[in-house]
C-alpha cells in the first residue's frame, strides 16, 4: 500500500468529539517518547505531519489525521483509491504530569479504545532499546481484557545493534507469555532507516480489506 495524501484533521478531548465513525480507523500509542511522532511520519512520507518534540507528553489530545492510500498489489496495478483515519494517542506513563492530569488521560484514553466502533487496530509501541518494561506489559494486559485487536510495533531499531533489538523483542514475548496463551503479530522499525515501513502499511491494507468483506 502507498499513502498518497495525510493531512491532519482534527483534536479531540474525548473520543464524543471525534469525527464520525465512517471508514477503518487505527490507533497509534506507547509510552512517551517511544517515538510515535517520527514513525507516524515516516509512515506517511510526511516528517512534519506529527508534531515530534524532545520533551515527552507532548501528545495531549486525540489527533486524527486523514488518510488517502492505493494499491498496487491489486490485478490491475491500481485500485481505487482508499481512505482511513490514523490516531496519534497521548503516551503513558508520563510522570512529570500530575496526577490528576494522568489520571484524565487514561480515562479518556480507555473511552476511546473500548468505545469507537470503527476501531481495526491498535498499534502499541515498544522502544526496542530497552528490556521488557512493566507498564507497557499492564497496558498490553488491559487490551487483552477489554478484548481489543492490537499489533506490537518496535522502534528505534536503529539506535541499538541488531543482535540487541532481537533480544529485547525475545525477552518482551518471553514476558508475554506468562499471561498470554497466543501471541499478536509486530513488527520492528526504525523511523530513519524507513524499517518496516512496508510490513505495516501492507498490514494495514489487509485490515481494510477484511473490513469490506
């Protein structure tokens, strides 16, 4: 799948506020500075799509960005043209907030997950620098719970030598399935060197079309 066209579309503070539920729709989140911003962009051939920052929480809101994606693995080298949202989610697990101010995210981070309707998939990324972490495993146990579709994406595997990326995606599965009977699809990128670009948007083009079936 080529994206073509993303052009970002609205802020929502609560998943009521959101755009209609009229075409698939995936979700983006992890903890902060994970790297989403970078990986949304390069996604989306677009590096100032996303707003990246060095500080993290900078993701507040529910961002949604507008999609226009073709095929070229279609008969004719070409199909029509296809359109779905992309959501940017604020990060967990960020201290340096308050409270309260943590405590109204995840709310609104919970109302939006378990209640948009047109919801395929959820991406939840892990920053493949580092060994399994225990928030980012609670939070994978809370979409299991809520019985949610979700696919784990590794970032940064750039930054760390590939022998170390392979083990902390072992060790983080090897966590996994203390609780977890199967275990969901992932894949491994890298914002800078476009890894794995392909697989995801490839994997985001069968959603769509299981979708229409």
């Amino acid at each position: 799948m080529q994206i073509t066209k993303a052009t970002y579309l609205i802020s929502s503070p609560s998943v009521d506020k959101c755009p209609q539920p009229d075409r698939p729709e995936y979700a983006f989140i992890g903890r902060s500075n994970v790297g989403k911003s970078s990986l949304i962009n390069m996604l989306c051939n677009n590096a100032k799509l996303a707003k990246t920052s060095a500080a993290p929480g900078k993701t507040q809101l529910i961002n949604h960005y507008e999609i226009f994606s073709s095929s070229p693995r279609s008969a004719r080298g070409k199909e029509k043209g296809v359109t779905w949202y992309l959501v940017d989610l604020p990060g967990y697990g960020y201290a340096k907030r308050s409270q309260q101010q943590r405590k109204q995210w995840s709310r609104m981070i919970e109302d939006y997950l378990r209640k948009r309707k047109n919801l395929l998939n959820i991406f939840v990324l892990i920053d493949a620098r580092h060994e399994p972490q225990k928030i980012d495993l609670e939070f994978i146990d809370d979409l299991g719970e809520w019985q949610l579709p979700f696919t784990i994406v590794f970032t940064k595997a750039d930054k760390e030598k590939p022998g170390a990326v392979e083990r902390n995606v072992k060790l983080f599965f090897d966590k996994m399935k203390e609780n977890w009977e199967f275990l969901p699809p992932y894949f491994v990128t890298s914002a800078v060197s476009k890894k794995g670009k392909e697989e995801v948007l490839d994997f985001i083009e069968d959603c769509n079309k299981a979708a229409k079936e």
